[in-house]
C-alpha cells in the first residue's frame, strides 16, 4: 500500500472508529432514525436471511465498495496531496458499504444512528477536497490540518440529531449545501465545460438522492414502480452516481490545476 493509501486508511479508520467507538456507548440512542422494515417501500422476502431480506435495498450496498475500489485502484492525475484527497474518499466509500448493510439487517437503533453520522463526514469531503485545490500551488501531503478540522466539525454537527428529531436532516442539508457551494467555487477557478458537466451530473444525482428517498413510498403507491424496484434503491443508485461523479469532477479540476500551474 502507497504512502497516500496508507494515510488515507489511517484517517478514515480513525474516524469511523471514533464515531463506533461513540455510538457504543450508547449516547445517541435516543436520536430518531426509521427502524422496522414498514419505513420501506420494497417488501422483506421472509424466506431470505436478514442480511437479505430487501434484496435490492441489500445489494446495492456492493456498488459502495465497488466504487471504493474502482478508485483506489486507479492513480492519481495530479500529485501531491490530490492522491490522499482521493483515496481518503474513496475508503469512505468502501467502509459506508458495510455500515448502511449493516442497518438494513438488524433494523436496530445503533447501526441506525452510525449509518446517519457517518455520511456528514463523506459529504463534508468535499468542500475539504474543493478547499484543497483552491489552496496555495505546491501544498504538500503532509498538511492534514484543514481536511482534520472539516471531519472534525462535520462529526460534530451530529450532535443536533441529540437536539431535535430533525437535526440530523438539518446537518444533512446543510452539508450537501456546504458541498454544492464549493463545488461551484472550484468549478469557477478552475473549471471548463468537461467539469462543468461532471458537476452539473453530480448535482442531479443528489437531487435524485433527495427526492427519490423523500418519495420511496408514494411512488409505490401510485403505481409508478414496482415492489421491489423502490424509491429507495433508486435514491441509492442516485448516490452511487454522486459518488463516482464527484470523484471525476474533483479528480478532472485536479489535472486542470496542474496545467495552468505549468503554464504559469
């Protein structure tokens, strides 16, 4: 495993060990989050085992770690730190996999409330990401400071789930906001038509993230998808797309920054 691999790996593995670590304990067992299979819109088969119970909902958990893998395999366009920006992602792609797994088998409050928290640190990785490109020609590796403080302050933003039942929905939004700003602050500087389509992918790929899991339900009882295909295994798919279309958009506005700092 590569230096940047390998710092990328430390880094998530501290964070969702912090975050398991802390959900053991049992501090936010209170939050609310959707627990039972009646929150679906897709229908468990009572003779498959729990882990399958919503084939679909299920197994598109396997997209999260191919995704994950499909990019720490490939190399960084740009060096320095752009490789652990990347990898960093992507580990947090391969280990959300398992987490939101884990919640649709055993429908039960922890694994529930880890699945919630982890995702503001993953969205939070892109301003982070979008901040580090926009940042000073030359900054090292080395300099883990600011990704540091953004994961540090978007784990903390969970704490609002404590404050209110829609707290967690409020940190959420204000981080897919946070998201979407800085990528239109990067796209700006550095941007051109190709990473311009990258974002403007991404951003309806969240919309469909958004909208398709607000509307799992009605969309199965108005009869515009069948049972098994539901609005929240399309939301999922949505994401999946998010996730690989970030990673294009901030990886591309990598290569750019590097050539306009040549041409410099």
């Amino acid at each position: 495993m590569s230096g940047s691999k390998r710092r990328a790996f430390l880094h998530v593995l501290l964070l969702y060990g912090l975050c398991i670590g802390v959900i053991a304990t049992g501090l936010f067992d209170g939050v609310c989050t959707e627990l039972g299979y009646g929150h679906y819109a897709e229908q468990p088969v009572p003779w498959l085992p729990p882990w399958l119970a919503m084939p679909c909902n299920s197994l598109v958990n396997l997209g999260y770690m191919a995704v994950g893998v499909l990019w720490l395999r490939r190399e960084p366009a740009a060096g320095g730190a752009d490789g652990y920006y990347k990898d960093a992602f992507a580990w947090m792609a391969l280990g959300y996999g398992p987490v939101q797994w884990t919640r649709l088998a055993t429908q039960s409050q922890r694994p529930a409330a880890l699945d919630q928290w982890i995702t503001l640190p993953i969205f939070a990785w892109v301003p982070a990401w979008a901040a580090h490109l926009l940042g000073p020609a030359g900054r090292g590796p080395g300099g883990l400071a600011l990704p540091l403080a953004v994961q540090a302050a978007s784990a903390a933003s969970y704490g609002l789930a404590l404050a209110h039942c829609l707290g967690f929905e409020l940190a959420l939004g204000c981080h897919i906001l946070a998201a979407g700003l800085a990528g239109f602050a990067a796209q700006s500087r550095l941007g051109d038509r190709t990473s311009w389509r990258h974002l403007a992918l991404a951003l309806a790929s969240c919309a469909g993230f958004v909208g398709l899991k607000l509307l799992d339900r009605p969309l199965t009882d108005w009869g515009l998808l069948p049972g098994w295909i539901s609005g929240h295994f399309c939301s999922k798919l949505c994401d999946l797309l998010q996730f690989h279309l970030s990673f294009c958009f901030l990886e591309y506005l990598g290569q750019r920054k590097a050539l306009i700092n040549k041409e410099q």
